[in-house]
C-alpha cells in the first residue's frame, strides 16, 4: 500500500495559485489530518456498533487506548503491505490515516506511550478485562518491535524475533535427533537415490486430480464444518468463497473479510496431496481461522465493543493463537485415526486412489510428523546467519524430505515471513497442552470454544 500524507501549499498569493475550490479541498484534507493527530493524544469516541447487553469494561480509558491501537495496527500497514492481515473496523479511519502519513518513528514513539498509559493488570479485577490489558500490552510491544525492524533500528535474530513478536520461544533442538525418523523412513520406501526422491515418487501416488480438487475439497470442509458445529455454536450468516492460486510461498491461507465471511485460497503451485484437503480445510476453514475470526468479532468486537480485534496484525501473538488452534483443529475435529478412516473411505475413493494404500500412507504420514521441527532448525540457522540460502535448501531437502522446487519455496516462506514458522508447530503444541488439561472430549471442546473467544495469547494461556 502506498504511504498517504496530507497536502500542504504556500504561496504569497494563494488567490492566484488555488481556485476556491481547491482551497477548499485542502483546507479539508488538513483538518482531517490533524483531528485524527489530535485523536491519537485526547482519544475520541468510537463509533462501532455495541451490544448493549454485554456490559462494556468499567475503565472507559482502555476504549479509548483500543482505537489507538487499531489506528497504530494502520499506519504500520502503510509501510509494509502485509503487516494488516484483516481489517473490518470504520473504513474512515483507513482513510484518516493515509492522509496523516505518520512515519515509522512516530508509530514507534507513539505505541510505546500507549503501551505506558495501559493500567497494571493487577489492578484490573475482571478476567477478561484483564486479559484485555495483557493482550494489548504484548501487541503493542509485537508492533514496536515490528516497526523498529521496518525502520533498520533493530535486526533480531530467530529467537529474538521470536519473542517480540509471538511473545514465546520455540524450543531448540539439533538437527542430528531428526537422524532416526529419516532412518525408519528410508527402510520404509528402500531403493536407489536420495530419500526426498523416492519420498517424492510415493507422494505422487496420493496427488489429488486437478479436475477433482473442487469436488474432494467442498467434501472435506463439509466435513470439517459438520464436526465442529456439533461442538461450536458457528453464526448462521457465517460463510466463506474459495479460490485457487498460484506463486504464493504459502499452501493455503484464509483473508478474513469481517460480518462472517472469509476468502479462503489454495496455493496450486504444486501438485496437492489427498491429506492436505482435510487439513485445509480444518486449518483455513472449521475450527480453524474462519472460525476463529467469526468467533472473535462476534464475542468480542461487536458484543463488547472491543475494537482491537477488528484488526489482525500479522505479526503478532495472536497469530500463534491463530495458527496453533487452527492446526491443533484438525485433531479436535478428527480424533484418533478419524481422519484417516474418513480420507480412506471417502476422499480416497472420490479421487481415484485404491483405498488399500491408506495403512502405508498413514504409517509414512507418522514418520513424517516427527520431522516437524526440523524446519524450525533450518529457519533459525537461516535467519541467524549461520547457514546461507543454498545450505539452507539442501538441509530442507534432506530434513524435510522435499524436491528442490519444494524445498526453495520452503525457504522462500521463511525470506518472506522470518520467525513466523514457529506458529505451526510450537503454537500447535502450546494450543494442544492448554485444550488437554481437560480429560473429556466435551470439556477439551470446551476449552478450544473458549480460546477462540477470548483475548488469550501465548503468556496468557495459563491464566
């Protein structure tokens, strides 16, 4: 997105410069951006729709820190287009904030007082309101160390970026404990040639048609949809348009557009394995980010007026939340061999695929996981600047048993988005330990429906 700035003329004789009109228009533009200078020290009042059956939170001052917050989230975007991942708050706000055109410095300077006008938590008495505070509190510091990076004042390492942003630490591993899962693996698929190549050639046997993508795939989100609402209330307007793309680093992705509507795309770069149409479909769809995000504007945007979360900065600790409980999702939604008793009796054969290889797919599928973290590894050498990028493919290939088209792609994630792979495998496993401190089904259930409806994040999960 390009950057905004109000325009300002001087002239000796502004009568034989500017029409009237013109005089007007300017006049305008200027006191639109300085009411919107003048909102982000005083505050204003917000104009988002309120259920007035929730009582809204007892200090009014946090309201007004909110749409500050949203307003900062903004004008980040100007600089790096892909920092706002959804907005659906006012559309003039957007506009007021393209035409004050703060620059990185000032978005630094004014989070950090922000962050500093923010009440103690300990003397915020209602849970949720207190989760509120801690959560604004760990995305502003997410957002100022976002824009310092932007602004060349600060370069962090994989760890370091890790925390600021995702307000946790993945843990380390060396890539030598992964040795063993390639070793059961290569006795698996025996033969001639690198392991990722006879990976590669099993693979093709579980590749999804192309003229049967739409079909297999409308089938699985149905699925994923009819599971989770047993268990989720979803929103009876709630629904979703699915594209296929191509030459994005990413598999899937889902552009939450607000009033319960996402944009779900599939990345057709590469042929798609038959057990990615289950995990897409849980990850990008139920219970994963479309529902997520419906939950959240529902409960929290327009039932408490919480305008913050009408706006989704990418890097961010919500975006562990987001990425561990969508992929965490998939084993709510499909428990034990679940997943693989639908995909064998149902996906298998609506593509093609002779449903007596899914025993030896899910026994590969197992292997696999456990190579999980090795891109985590790879990632954090990469970005540290122990390894270069031709290392870092070559590992990739080896590790996560890819072909060098796949393993660059791989690398090109991570040029792109840095420290944010941790969101998969780490958010996975933090959303993972939080859900099973409940014993039952019903009550693991429970607790997933409550993470997505509330302002919990990574250091607030145990709260």
């Amino acid at each position: 997105m390009a950057l905004g700035c109000p325009i300002v003329s001087h002239a000796s004789s502004m009568h034989e410069c500017l029409t009237k009109i013109g005089v007007i228009w300017v006049m305008r533009k200027w006191i639109s951006a300085a009411a919107l200078l003048l909102s982000f020290t005083v505050g204003a009042q917000g104009d988002q729709p309120v259920d007035k059956s929730v009582e809204k939170s007892v200090d009014k001052s946090v309201d007004v820190s909110a749409q500050k917050y949203v307003k900062l989230v903004l004008a980040l975007g100007q600089h790096d287009s892909g920092y706002v991942d959804a907005y659906y708050g006012p559309k003039q706000w957007q506009k007021d904030i393209e035409a004050l055109g703060l620059s990185k410095k000032q978005i630094i300077n004014k989070a950090q007082h922000l962050r500093m006008q923010l009440p103690d938590i300990k003397t915020v008495k209602d849970e949720m309101d207190r989760l509120r505070v801690h959560y604004l509190k760990k995305q502003l510091g997410s957002l100022i160390a976002h824009s310092k990076a932007l602004a060349g004042i600060e370069k962090l390492d994989f760890d370091q970026q890790s925390r600021a942003l995702y307000d946790t630490q993945a843990p380390h591993h060396k890539l030598e404990e992964f040795d063993a899962a390639l070793a059961d693996m290569a006795k698996m698929l025996p033969g001639e040639g690198p392991l990722y190549q006879r990976v590669d050639k099993f693979n093709r046997q579980f590749e999804i048609p192309k003229d049967k993508l739409p079909a297999i795939f409308a089938r699985a989100i149905k699925e994923c949809r009819d599971r989770t609402k047993v268990f989720v209330k979803l929103l009876e307007n709630e629904n979703f348009d699915l594209e296929y793309v191509k030459d994005k680093p990413w598999g899937g992705y889902n552009w939450y557009k607000g009033n319960a509507h996402s944009l779900i795309q599939v990345n057709t770069d590469f042929p798609i394995a038959l057990s990615r149409a289950v995990a897409l479909g849980c990850h990008e769809g139920y219970p994963g980010h479309h529902a997520y995000n419906a939950l959240l504007e529902d409960n929290l945007v327009k039932k408490r007026g919480w305008v913050e979360y009408s706006v989704y900065p990418l890097y961010s600790p919500q975006s562990l939340i987001a990425e561990g409980s969508a992929n965490y999702g998939i084993d709510m939604a499909f428990p034990g061999n679940e997943k693989a008793e639908f995909e064998k009796n149902v996906l298998f054969p609506m593509a093609g695929i002779d449903p007596a290889l899914s025993a030896t797919y899910q026994k590969y599928a197992k292997l696999a996981a456990k190579l999980g973290y090795a891109s985590n590894e790879i990632a954090r050498s990469y970005i540290n600047g122990e390894i270069n990028k031709e290392q870092a493919i070559v590992l990739t290939q080896k590790y996560r048993m890819s072909t060098r088209a796949k393993a660059e792609k791989s690398i090109s994630f991570v040029d792109a988005y840095g420290a944010y792979v941790i969101n998969y495998n780490w958010g996975r496993d933090m959303v993972k330990a939080y859900v099973e401190k409940a014993t039952s089904n019903e009550e693991r259930w429970k607790r997933f429906s409550r993470l997505l409806s509330s302002p919990r994040i990574p250091s607030s999960l145990n709260w």
